[in-house]
C-alpha cells in the first residue's frame, strides 16, 4: 500500500459497550464479552471493583469499577445488555438515558414476552431488542456468580440483533438467531410460570418428582399453552410434558430466579412470568383457571400486605 493509500485507510472503529444490572445474568455476559477483548462498561447499584465469575473450570475477573451515578457516563455506547429484572426497569431508566442515542441498540436480558414494550418506553424512537436467556446463573454470597451451564441467547432474527451476534461470536456465550422468535420465547415463558410454583412450596425442583405436582404442573402447562398458541406461538402438545421432564432431571436442590427473590424477601417477577398467562388469555377469550389461583398468591407473596 503506497503512503496516500495509507493515510487514508481508516481503522474500524470499536464497538462500545455497556451492562446495566451486573447480576447473575448480566455479570455472565460481561465476563463472556471481558474474555474476547470487548470489557462493557459496568452500570449498577453497589459500587465494586471487579465482577467475577466462576464455573467448574474455573474463574473470570472483569475489571470494573461498577459504575453507581448515570452523570459519570460520558458519551452514548453502541450497545447496551439490559440486564435488570423487570421489577427493575424504571430504576434502571436514568441509565438507560445516559447511555443511549439515537443510534444505541438496547438488548433486553430478561423474562417474558414483553420485553420490548416494557423497556421502549424508556428509550423512545431506539432500536430495542428482546431475549430468551437459556443459562442458570446465581449470585453467591461473596458477591460472585456461579455459572451451572454454557450460556446461550436467543434473539429474533432482526438487522439490529446482528449487532448482538457479532459482539458475542467467539465468546462463551452462543447466540442463536431465530426467525420463530415468539415460539422460542412462549416456551421459555412456560418454563418460567411453572416455576413459579416453586414459590408457593418454598420447594426446589426435586418437588416435581411428585406425582401430584406433576398433574398440577401439567394443568398449569397446557392452560398456558393455550394462551401461547393463541399468541401466535407454534408450540406441539409434547411441549408440557417436555419442559415437565426438564425439572425433573434437574439436581434436586436446583432452585429459580424467582424462589432465590422470594426468599430474599425481594419483588417477585409474578406479573412478567405468570400474570401475563391470565392478561392474554382474557384478550382472547380463553379461561385460565389455575392462572387465576397461582397469580393472586404469587402477587400476594411480593407485595403483601401482611
């Protein structure tokens, strides 16, 4: 290349990126992006140093700080994971305002369905895309977190998704691109309102094994495949029974991101995971009879009073 070509060359400008909410979820994703050369800047409530992550073969150091006031943010980023629950969302706004321009792509770490209307509000005329987060992940006490599994996404088949895809290629966290993307996330959604029966035992997933659990769990299931089919969701009769043998295989003391909230005394994700069975089934006619008695109990369980 002679010397006019070279000056002229340009280096391809990095993508700039950011977690909100280093968490479980959003602490496996900054360690992914940290081991392939691409360290987010790390937005949450507690300040701290470093976040770690640890598997069974070993550890990820992502040097922080984590950053705790919004004004320290000194220009929009390309990305940002959201990865907040969505008890958290209006919290997380002043973050979101912060880190985003007109050109930002928001990706939304978190359960249900709902996911681009819950957080559009906050980032208007933004690019938001949603998720299915497919890896058990739990804060320990000394603040790490302990990955049980090889992280993977799910995102729609979407130009802006492909942001996403690129930024995590190579890293440990696979990302699947899905043109059914509301098939993919009314299963998982299934997933997510079964357990939350496990809030209302105060049991882990070897409560499955039950043969009573087993038949209210089923009940719970094929009412709530009703609503996704409705939805648009095409999803085959052996779904209910699929994700049934699922919790069944699980250790026995394998809990859920619901119950550890539940037990920590935190707002519990009922509306999100479950209350969203009984709202779309109302739209479109459909009767949610263990619906209506789960949900009333697992809002109680969050917000009281008593």
């Amino acid at each position: 290349m002679d010397k006019a070509s070279s000056d002229n060359a340009t280096t391809p400008t990095k993508t700039t990126l950011a977690i909100v909410g280093p968490g479980a979820i959003g602490t496996t994703i900054a360690a992914a992006l940290h081991e392939v050369g691409r360290t987010p800047i790390l937005c949450g409530r507690t300040a701290r140093a470093s976040l770690e992550m640890k598997d069974a073969e070993g550890s990820v150091r992502v040097p922080g700080p984590v950053l705790t006031d919004p004004a320290k943010i000194g220009s929009p980023v390309d990305l940002v994971f959201l990865a907040v629950k969505a008890t958290q969302i209006e919290r997380a706004a002043t973050w979101l305002a912060a880190l985003c321009d007109a050109s930002t792509v928001v990706c939304v770490l978190q359960n249900g369905v709902e996911q681009e209307a819950a957080v559009a509000r906050y980032v208007p005329n933004r690019t938001v895309i949603p998720s299915v987060v497919w890896f058990p992940a739990q804060v320990q006490p000394d603040g790490s977190v302990l990955l049980h599994a090889k992280p993977r996404l799910t995102l729609p088949d979407l130009p802006a998704a492909r942001l996403v895809f690129e930024e995590l290629k190579g890293s440990r966290c696979s990302v699947h691109l899905a043109q059914d993307f509301t098939s993919v996330a009314w299963r998982k959604l299934l997933q997510n309102a079964v357990a939350g029966l496990m809030v209302l035992s105060g049991r882990r997933s070897g409560m499955f094994h039950r043969d009573d659990i087993g038949e209210l769990a089923m009940w719970y299931l094929r009412e709530c495949l009703e609503v996704a089919r409705a939805e648009g969701a095409a999803l085959g009769d052996e779904v209910p029974k699929e994700i049934l043998d699922g919790f069944r295989a699980n250790p026995a003391d394998m809990g859920t991101s619901i119950l550890a909230d539940r037990q920590a005394n935190r707002p519990l994700e009922w509306d999100t995971r479950n209350g969203v069975i009984s709202r779309r089934g109302r739209a479109h006619g459909i009767l949610t009879p263990v619906s209506d008695v789960v949900v009333p109990l697992l809002a109680s369980a969050s917000e009281g009073p008593g």
